[in-house]
C-alpha cells in the first residue's frame, strides 16, 4: 500500500488486506487471535470486513514483526506502550489546553 495512496473505501476484505500487506490471509487470522487491537467487522456469512483503523494497526503489526524481527508478545508490548504514550501526550494536551485559558484569563484581567 502506497503512503501517498489514503485507503477508499470503508470496508476491506482479509484477501484485500493481505495483498496490501503482502501476507497470507492466515497470519492476519493468527494476529487476530493475538493481538486485541485488531477486531473486524464480521458479516452475516462470518466473512471478516477490516476498517482503516485495523489495517492501520496490523501495519504496524507487521512493520514490529516482521521488519523490526520482534516477537509477538514484543510487538504486544510494544503496541501497548505506544497506546500509554499517546495516551499520556493527549493528556498533557489537555492541561496545556487548560493552562493556555488561565494564561489569557490572568491576562485579560491585567488589561
């Protein structure tokens, strides 16, 4: 999948996502089982329907495992850190966001 190329579409099926990645439809299903990150849709024929947010994720699944030669349990991990740290950057967001509405008020009040 091209960088410069957004994905289209709402839905993509397993074979699709697989060609992307270029992998087996039966490493995204193992990564399923591994990974709680990753859940698609499934329809009513069981048939799994992945969004941009899980083609996202089992990007960066496959950029740890298979580039970077983590484990599963290394990616798991490192995926989990990645949550906390943004996490924590949304929070330090906040205050900053919280911060910048004192300064201005302190500051209309010196006016």
């Amino acid at each position: 999948m091209k960088e410069d190329n957004p994905l289209t579409k709402l839905y993509y099926a397993i074979s699709e996502v697989a060609d992307m990645l270029h992998i087996a439809p039966s490493v995204i299903r193992y990564w399923e089982t591994e990974f709680t990150q990753i859940h698609p849709a499934k329809n009513s024929k069981g048939e799994r329907k992945f969004t941009a947010k899980d083609i996202e994720i089992l990007q960066q699944i496959h950029y740890l495992v298979k580039d970077k030669g983590f484990t599963i349990e290394g990616a798991r991990k490192e995926l989990d850190a990645q949550k906390q740290e943004k996490k924590e950057d949304q929070q330090l967001l906040v205050k900053l966001r919280e911060l910048r509405k004192k300064i201005t008020q302190f500051k209309e009040q010196l006016s």
